[in-house]
C-alpha cells in the first residue's frame, strides 16, 4: 500500500482523516466510547511494539520517514506541513484523545452520584498515566521586543561591528561588479536558519542555532494543572467547580422503563446519563421554562431549516441527475440524426438506382413502340401468307382432281364359275373407270380451301390485332415508366429537403447538447449547488443535534425546577425518546414542546399555596443535644469557645424543634434566612461573615416514619455585612428570577457561620452575645 503513489491522498484520507473525523463528531455527541474505539484505529496507547508493527501507531506514515515533498509542494498548508512532518499528526490525535477521556471523565463527575464520582476519578488517573511525570519547568518568556529605532541608536559595539562587516561586503561586491561588466565575481554566504519542521533539508545551510530553540507546549502542561485541580476537588468531596458537596449514600434509582425506552431509540451507554437526577438549576421554573419553550421554538424552527436543505438537496441532485440524463439523450439525438443521414445518403442512392431502371425500361419500350414490328416478322407474315397462297392453290387442284374422279375411265365384260357349298356360273359385261366417292371428295377439298383461306384471314387479321395491341402495351409501358421517373425525381426532390431537415435536426441536437452541456457545467459549478447544500446539511445536522441536546438538556432543567418546586420527584415529563436517528431527529423539538406543555399544565394544577410559617431561633437558648444522640447543638458555652478559637459557629435546627411548633406538618421548606448578630459595632465597620448550611432535609410526605429527602440545591451560602435582618442580598425580592438563597430547601438543617480573618474580628466577635436565626418557610399539613 503506497501512501505516495496515485492512491496516495485517498489512503491517508481512509486511513487517518475518516477515523478522526468520525471520532471528532462521535465527541461531540457525547458517544466517547465509541470515539475511542474509531481513534483506536489511529492510536491504542495499549498496544505493544511487535516485530510487524510499531507501538501504539496503527497509521503507517505516522511512524515512517517523512517525506518533505508535501512541504515544498504546499509550504503553507497545515495538512503538507503535517504529512512532511507526521509528528504533528501524531500530537493532534494524542491531544483528541486526552480530550475524549476528561470530556467522559467530566460527564461522569456531573452526575454527582458515589458510583459516578469513582468513575471520573478512574479516568483522570488514567489520563496521567498517559500524561506521563510532569515536566519540571517554568513557562515564563524572556524576550522582549525591539524595535528598529532602539536598533539604530543602540551603542553596542557588536552590532555597529556587523554593520560595518555588511557596508564592507556590499561595497566589495558593487566594486567587483564595475570592473567586470556588471557581474560580481565576488559574493559572500551569510549562515541560514532551518526553517522547515522536518529533518535535514538539502535545500538549506544551516540547522537550528542557540539562539532559536523549540518551545514548551502550554497546552499539554494545562492538562496537567486540569487533571490536578480535578483530584483535588474529587479528594476534599467538592463539584466539578469547586463548591462544597454532599452526597447520598446511593443514587436516585432510575425509571426502569425510561432506561428501556431510551435504549429502544438509539441512547447509547452515554445517553443514559440524561435520565439520572439532573441538578436544580439557579432560576425558578417560569423562567426556566419560558427559556425552554424558546429554545424549543428555536430547534424546531432548526429542524424546519434542516428538512428544507434536504428538501433543496435533493432537488438540486434531481436537476442536476436530469440534466445530466437531458445531456446524453441529446447526444443520443446526434446520433440518431447521424444514422439518419447515412439511411438518407442510402436512400437517394436506391432512388436513384430505382429512377435509372425506371428510365431505362421507359427507353426500351420507346424503342419497341418506335419500331413496331421488326422485319422477321413482318417476313414471317410474308412466308406465312405465301404459304396460305400455295395452300389455297393446293386446294383447288385436288378439287380439280376429286371433279375428274367422277368420269368414266374404262369399259369390259366377264365371266366366272363357283364351287363349294354354293355352285353357280355368271356372265356379264360393264362400262366403269369413275369413283362415285370423288363428289364429296370434292366437297370436302372445296370447304378445307374455303376453311384454310378463312384462317388464312383470321391468322392475318389476328396477327395485325396483335401487333396493334402489343404497340399499346409497349406505348403504355413507356409513358407508365416515364411517369413512374417523373415520381422519383419527385422523391428526389423531397428526399434533398429532407436531407437539409435532418442536417437542421442535426443542429438542433448538437446545439441541444451545447446548451444541455453549459446548465448542467452551470447545475455544478454554481455555489448554490447540491453540494453547497450536502455541505449545509452536515452543519445543520450536527448544529441541530448540538442545538437538540443543549435543548434537551434545557427541558431536564426545566422538569428539576418543577420536581423542586412542586416536591415531586416521581413525576416525569421529559420524555428520553424524541430524537429519531432514522429520521434524522426530525419532529423532536415537536415532542419536546408538547413534553413541555404537559408540564406546565401539571405545574399550573398542582402550584397550590402551602403554609407560611416564621420561626426565629435563638442560638444560645437552642436545646443541647444529650446521651448519644446525634446533634451538633452542644450549648452557648460550646458556640462561644469555637468562636474564640476558629471564628466558627455550628448548630442546627431540628425535626423536633420545628414538630414542637406545628405538630403534623411536612414539607418543611425555606423561603428566607435571615441573620441578626447582637454584638458591638465600631463606627464605618462591617461583620465579615459567612453563613453556609453544611446540611438540608425535606420529609416528603405525612407519614410520621417517612424518609426524608436530604441536601437539595446543598452547600449554599451567604455573606454578612450588617447583622441585622441579614440576608445577604443588597434588596430583597420574592420575584427574583433565581431562588434566594436557602429558598427551596429542608427547614430541618445545619449551619455553619464562619468570620473571614477572626483575628481582625476579635472584638467584635467577643462581642457576640447571641446569635438569632429568623427562618421564614412554607409546610403542609396532614
């Protein structure tokens, strides 16, 4: 397999760009195991080196000598300057790779689950082994600009020396030039710097001084510090972003339906992570849901765009197919027209030949008629007329002769004498010599003349007629051939109009095909064609898909702020199985939006008003937690030594606490705190405190025993700045568009108010003779 020959661009294409392309987009789809197994193809970081094939590289010309005609064929494209260098390929898939593993280490570290946080943790260890040990240097840049003025009024004597070094040689070679005609015989080689990325270049002096050395690849040393900072929040049990984080034991379980539904419409091992728990985001439902409903207008209306460029694909693939098929039917038609005239040159040939027959019987029965009848025959009539003569003279002897017959001839007499049976004896005498027989003889000889002279009559007369008949004959075969010659002089004649109609049909297809030629050259070459549209339809599709997740991931935010907000987990709307990949997605911002619908229409009939309750807490007279009990509530005397030593005030508000208050209630949820601290203020000064509930939970519904749901939107904080009623914002609204601080979470809670730098707070927070709590939330009763 030559990747320099012909089929060269054609391997490097299947072989490197095809897999990297497909793993690229398989990324971007969130489908990292399957673009690590299509970079596979390129890259396995765990294979060996065997006596057939290198070690890790399954692409040939990434691990073969370069070669630097690409370079010099194409000195400024990446791809000639990566195929003389294929070093530069090699770190392009070894960055996508690392790439595909935090991209999947980070979609596992979202989830915030136990089992998701010990598989992010499994990826980042890998990708440091791949990393390898970090490299121990500083990335710092040590140069600094010059400008040419500085140069020119610079005193160093290093470089005054080399100007006048290159003063010198320009005046020797000016000098060598006069006395020689113009040509210098003097010339002077200055040292080169390799400027190529590949090895030894023939075509330069000089490689890589001191002064230009490579330099440290910033991005790869990022990975690092990602990778580091990644750790370290996994290891101190903080987010993705570095907040505090809290954890149930075990994961929400998951609809097992829902998970067969997505795997029946093509959810692959990563799609599934959309049906776990999704986060509570920052805004309220209506917004979050009006932000939805737009983002679903605008896939929907993607989807229009995408259906209308495949639409318009196919259209201009079925001009451009017909106007292919109109271009060779018309050369078809030129064919047919040159056959045409070919059977046409026959044609004339053959009525012409049918003409000069025609022609020549005409002039063969014009000879006839012109001579009539020919001089043996007209002597066979002579003959034939002597011979009814001499006939007719036969005829009248031989009744000449029958006549004399007739007469007597001859006269006797006689005697005689008999015997035998009869016995007699006779005498007599006669006068004879005439034949009785010679009177019809006669007759007859007379009426064979009469019937020989009649014939001899008929024959003449008959032969005349004949003759007569057959000059007509002749005569009409003549003038029936002439005209016959005048109808193919006629066919001549069409045939040589039809000949110049088929040389215009001839033009016509050729000038048919000319311009079948120039729309169809048009059809391809213009930009709006079907592969201006091909194009398209890729951008839009993978926009679309972008377009559809983010969507998608837009509508499970939508469904968390009201499962949040209505405190009901259970209920889905969203469902998993709106993308259609046999149908390119098509109609799934449609589904969406009805998704969409359905939930509002829920929020709207169960959005019911709940009890507002205030409750003010008084830290130094919460009750101290006794025996074994878990609690954090260990007295003022507890709270006032922790602030003196670590400027740290802990405590909590409990079930029982609240239960005291309204026996029976449930759905015990903050809609604000606020703070107020009792202590000695000086003047311009301010409380530098934080407040953070390290701890929430929700009982859910009115069972007594029923579990509680913990840690919702946890690890929240505020800042205070005054200490009375305070509740960290600059202007308190209950229609922010984002929850207030706490607002939404378990009354039942833990606390932790911390001073920044206690040291400079010291009087102030001695000062601190209580501090009080004022909690305003809803509940529901049994």
């Amino acid at each position: 397999m030559d990747f320099k020959g012909a089929n060269g661009l054609y391997f490097w294409e299947l072989f490197l760009h095809l897999p990297f392309m497909i793993s690229h987009r398989l990324n971007l789809e969130q489908r990292f195991t399957d673009a690590e197994r299509w970079l596979g193809f390129i890259f396995d970081p765990g294979r060996k080196k065997t006596s057939d094939a290198p070690a890790y590289w399954n692409v040939r010309p990434l691990v073969e000598v370069p070669d630097p005609d690409y370079f010099l064929r194409a000195p400024i494209d990446p791809d000639g300057i990566a195929a003389s260098d294929p070093v530069r390929y090699q770190k392009a898939v070894y960055f996508h790779y690392i790439k595909n593993l935090i991209d999947r280490g980070d979609m596992a570290y979202r989830q915030l689950t136990p089992d998701s946080l010990g598989e992010a943790k499994l990826w980042y260890v890998r990708i440091l082994d791949l990393l390898g040990p970090r490299p121990d240097v500083k990335l710092i840049s040590q140069w600094t600009p010059v400008a040419l003025g500085d140069l020119a009024t610079s005193s160093s004597p290093g470089l005054r020396a080399f100007e006048q070094q290159l003063v010198e040689q320009e005046q020797q070679v000016r000098t060598s030039a006069a006395v020689n005609d113009g040509k210098a015989t003097v010339s002077f080689s200055q040292p080169s710097l390799r400027l190529s990325t590949f090895g030894n270049d023939p075509t330069m002096n000089e490689e890589d001084s001191d002064h230009f050395i490579l330099p440290m690849n910033s991005e790869l040393v990022k990975y690092w510090d990602m990778l580091e900072s990644r750790l370290y929040n996994l290891r101190h049990n903080m987010t993705l972003d570095g907040k505090p984080l809290f954890l149930p034991l075990f994961a929400a379980p998951l609809d097992p339906r829902a998970l067969l539904a997505a795997y029946a419409n093509g959810a692959t091992d990563g799609g599934a992570g959309s049906l776990l728990a999704q986060e509570t985001p920052h805004y309220r439902y209506p917004v979050m849901f009006a932000r939805a409903s737009a983002a679903v207008e605008t896939l929907i209306q993607f989807g229009f765009t995408l259906l209308s460029i495949i639409e318009r694909k196919e259209q201009g693939q079925l001009m451009e197919l017909q106007q292919q098929q109109v271009w060779e039917f018309a050369q078809y038609a030129i064919d047919l027209q040159l056959e045409a005239q070919k059977v046409e040159v026959q044609a004339r040939k053959a009525l012409e030949a049918s003409k000069a027959v025609i022609d020549a019987r005409a002039g063969f029965y014009g000879q006839l008629a012109a001579e009539n009848v020919s001089a043996v025959e007209i002597a066979a009539g002579a003959a034939k007329l002597v011979s009814r003569i001499a006939e007719s003279a036969a005829s009248a002897a031989s009744i000449v002769a029958s006549a004399m017959k007739v007469a007597p001839n001859h006269a006797g007499i006689h005697a005689g004498a008999t015997g035998g049976m009869a016995v007699g004896a006779a005498a007599g005498g006669a006068v004879g010599g005439f034949r009785l027989e010679g009177v019809p003889e006669m007759v007859a000889t007379g009426a064979h003349a009469f019937a020989a002279r009649s014939a001899a009559v008929s024959d003449a007369l008959e032969r005349t007629e004949m003759f007569r008949r057959r000059l007509q004959e002749w005569e009409h075969a003549r003038d029936q051939a002439m005209l016959e010659s005048e109808q193919i002089t006629l066919q001549l004649a069409v045939h040589d109009a039809q000949t110049r109609v088929t040389a215009l049909q001839l033009r016509q297809a050729q000038e048919a095909k000319k311009q079948a030629e120039t729309v169809y050259a048009f059809l391809n070459k213009r930009f709006t064609n079907s592969q201006l549209y091909q194009w398209l339809n890729g951008q839009f599709s993978t926009f679309y898909y972008q377009a559809y997740d983010a969507t998608f991931s837009l509508c499970l935010a939508t469904q968390a702020c009201w499962q949040y907000e209505i405190a009901d987990y259970s209920a889905s709307f969203i469902q998993p199985a709106a993308w259609k990949d046999a149908w390119r997605g098509l109609a799934a911002g449609e589904a969406l939006k009805l998704n969409l619908l359905r939930m509002d229409a829920a929020y709207m009939a169960r959005n019911e008003r709940k009890m507002e309750i205030v409750k003010t807490v008084s830290v130094r007279q919460l009750p101290i937690t006794e025996g074994d009990a878990a609690g954090i509530n260990h007295g003022w005397d507890a709270v006032v030594e922790r602030l003196a030593q670590d400027g740290i005030a802990e405590f909590e508000i409990t079930r029982a606490m609240l239960d005291d208050d309204y026996p029976g209630h449930y759905l015990r949820r903050i809609r604000r705190i606020s703070v107020s601290l009792p202590v000695t203020v000086g003047p311009y000064q301010d409380i530098r405190a934080t407040l953070t509930q390290s701890y929430s939970a929700v009982q859910m519904d009115a069972q007594p025993d029923a579990p509680l749901k913990e840690n919702m939107r946890a690890s929240q904080q505020i800042a205070l700045s005054t200490g009375v009623d305070d509740d960290g914002l600059f202007v308190f609204n209950f229609d922010d568009e984002r929850y207030l601080p706490f607002e939404g979470t378990g009354a039942i809670s833990r606390w932790t108010l911390s001073f920044s730098n206690p040291a400079s707070q010291r009087d102030m927070i001695d000062s601190i003779t209580d501090i009080i709590v004022h909690m305003r939330y809803t509940a529901k009763s049994r």
